[in-house]
C-alpha cells in the first residue's frame, strides 16, 4: 500500500472546506454588486467574508509550502498560486482580491482527484460567466458613458464576450472594464480549444474502441476457420482409417444343448 505524504494527506483533507469557501466567497462578492442599495453593515460583512476566505487559501499555500519536501520545487511549480497570494497585500483592490481567488480555487480544483475534466472544464464556465458579469457591473454601472447598467446587460455582454462573437450592443468604456473584456475573451479561446480537443479525443478514442473490437472479431473468426479445418482435417483422416481396416469376423453363435444332455 502506498503512504502518502504529509502535504498530500493535506491537500485532500482540505479540498472540499477549501471549495466550500469559494462558493461563500462568490456569495459575499455578489451581494454588494446586486443589491446596490445594501445597507454598510452587509457590505463590510461581505468584505469581511472575502478577506477570511483569501487568507484561507493563503494559509493553505504556506502550508502545503511548509510541508514540501523540496520548497523551492514546490514554489516553482506552483508560481502562480504565489502570485495570487502576494497581489492582494500588495494591491488592496477588489478585482486583484477576485482574481487572486478565483486562481486559487481553480488551481485547487485542479488537484481534485475526483474532479473530472468535464466538471472542471463547466465550473470554469460557469465562473468566469458570472464572476465577469458581476466584475464588469460594478465597474461599468455608475460610468458616465457605460451602457452596461443592470445584471442582465452584464450576462448577456459576458456570454457575448466570452463566445468571440461581439454582438456590440453592450461595451464597456472603462479602462477596468475592457481590462476584464480582454480576460474574458482569452479565457473564452482557451476553454474552447479545451472543449474542442476534448471533443476530437473522445471522437478518436471511439474509433479506436470500434476498430479494435473489429480486430477482435476478425481475429476471433480467424481462429474458428483454422479450428474447423482442422476438424474437417481430422474427420477425414478418421473416415479414411475406417475405409482400410478389414471388416471384423462375426461370432459363431453358441447353440444351446439339449436337454438329456443336461441332466446327464
């Protein structure tokens, strides 16, 4: 049996509280951004909320960090969730601290044995839908040229950003804004062409299946041939054997005596 070691005893340990932070997380940055009208106690909770599950993951790093049996490797293999971790004490702004998480939950994500590729690939989706929406409205509502006012705006410009398709009727004018545009579009390629290799793979691989089940059955039929012939084969040296071997005597019936004879 194989043991593991410290740091992945910790990593699949806190996978699913680490998950569970992130949906928190998504509602305490939504909360502000819909309701625009909230009161400042539910404001400064959700910034509350969002500092707390940032340290997490930031905790999570310097401990799978100190548990590494080599820290440099580790830090070089795992540059980007340092970059996440570092930009919001260096730049205290909102998206930075968006950013930084939702990179951080998606390099966990990643380390989910029981994640597949398929809900990984649709939870990104999802994410960078929703989080783009919320990110871009509250950039882009109170512009004095903005034409991206309510949540529907920001979803329906999210889903046309994200899909290369620029429908136009919804743009940001804002540095940020477009600043996210540009993300979006990006990741919107990048996902594509992970869904279109995935797609050309599974193609592939059911070519695979149907040839080498084809290859089975020409194989098995193959083999039937050659046993049928050399049944034929054999039958026909048995039938010769019975044509050459001489007819057997018959036996001489035993007359039974008579019966004087028997008494004598």
């Amino acid at each position: 049996m194989k043991v593991q070691s410290a740091q992945a005893r910790w990593e699949r340990r806190a996978q699913r509280p680490l998950l569970a932070l992130a949906v928190l997380f998504a509602v305490a940055f939504a909360v502000p951004i819909v309701d625009a009208s909230a009161s400042r106690p539910v404001t400064l909770a959700c910034l509350v909320t969002e500092w707390v599950v940032w340290g997490a993951f930031a905790v999570d790093y310097l401990v799978r960090l100190a548990l590494a049996p080599d820290r440099r490797t580790f830090v070089r293999r795992n540059w980007l969730d340092l970059c996440a971790v570092v930009l919001p004490l260096i730049q205290p702004l909102r998206l930075l601290r968006l950013v930084s998480t939702l990179l951080l939950v998606g390099r966990r994500a990643r380390m989910a044995s029981q994640v597949r590729l398929t809900t990984y690939v649709a939870g990104t989706v999802v994410g960078l839908l929703m989080f783009g929406s919320l990110a871009v409205l509250s950039v882009e509502r109170e512009a004095p040229d903005g034409n991206i006012r309510t949540l529907g705006d920001a979803v329906w410009w999210s889903f046309t950003t994200m899909t290369t398709v620029g429908y136009g009727d919804h743009a940001p004018t804002t540095g940020v804004g477009r600043l996210l545009a540009v993300g979006l579009m990006l990741s919107g390629i990048a996902l594509l062409g992970v869904v279109t290799a995935n797609i050309a793979a599974w193609f592939i691989a059911r070519f695979q299946m149907d040839d080498e089940e084809e290859r089975r059955q020409t194989e098995a039929i193959a083999s039937l041939t050659e046993e049928v012939r050399a049944l034929r084969a054999e039958v026909a040296a048995l039938s010769a054997a019975g044509v050459a071997r001489p007819p057997l005597a018959r036996p001489v019936p035993v007359l039974p005596q008579p019966v004087d004879e028997q008494r004598h």
